[in-house]
C-alpha cells in the first residue's frame, strides 16, 4: 500500500494520447508527429496503446515551448538532446561533489 502523501512515479504511463493532448494543448496528429520524428517514446500498453507519463506531459511542454519560438522540428531534437546532456552532467558532477565530501 502507498502513503497517503506518495507521489507516483514521474516516469510511469498513465494518460491517454486524448488526455496527453488536452493537458499539454496540443493535437493528438501532433503528439504522433512528435513521436514518429523520435522527439518522444510514450510507454505502451500490452495492447499497443500509448500511454505517457509526467515527465512525457513535460518534455511535451518543452517541445511546444520551442516550436512556438519558430525552431523547427530538426532543431528541436537538437536542443533537447543538449538539454538531456546537460542534466546528466550536473547530475554526475552532484553525485562526484557528494561523493568527495
């Protein structure tokens, strides 16, 4: 049983493609295209159907963000994979910092 004040897991999938979209504000086609182009991998369920998660909602948000600003698709994947990178590298450099203290 989970604590009352659990939060879920961030990574887990648990909203439909039609709420994904209502809650990002973005079209279903459009969450496929982001898809197809491998600006995100939704989990699936045993049937095949997408599911995604908080952190899919966020990087959706990050994706929209930088579209609105006129970077193309192509640039988009740029940006989030340097952003990806950068997260990892601090998060290392946390851990190193922690480790020497």
């Amino acid at each position: 049983m989970t604590a009352p004040d659990a939060q879920p897991d961030p990574r887990r999938g648990v909203y439909g493609i039609s709420v994904a979209a209502e809650l990002v504000g973005i079209g279903s086609q459009t969450l496929r295209l982001y898809e197809r182009r491998g600006l995100l991998e939704p989990a699936r369920s045993g049937g095949g159907t997408r599911r995604y998660s908080s952190e899919d909602l966020e990087r959706l948000r990050r994706i929209a963000h930088l579209v609105s600003t006129g970077v193309n698709l192509v640039g988009v994947a740029m940006v989030l994979d340097l952003q990806d990178a950068n997260d990892q590298l601090r998060a290392d450099l946390d851990r190193q910092v922690t480790k020497d203290d």
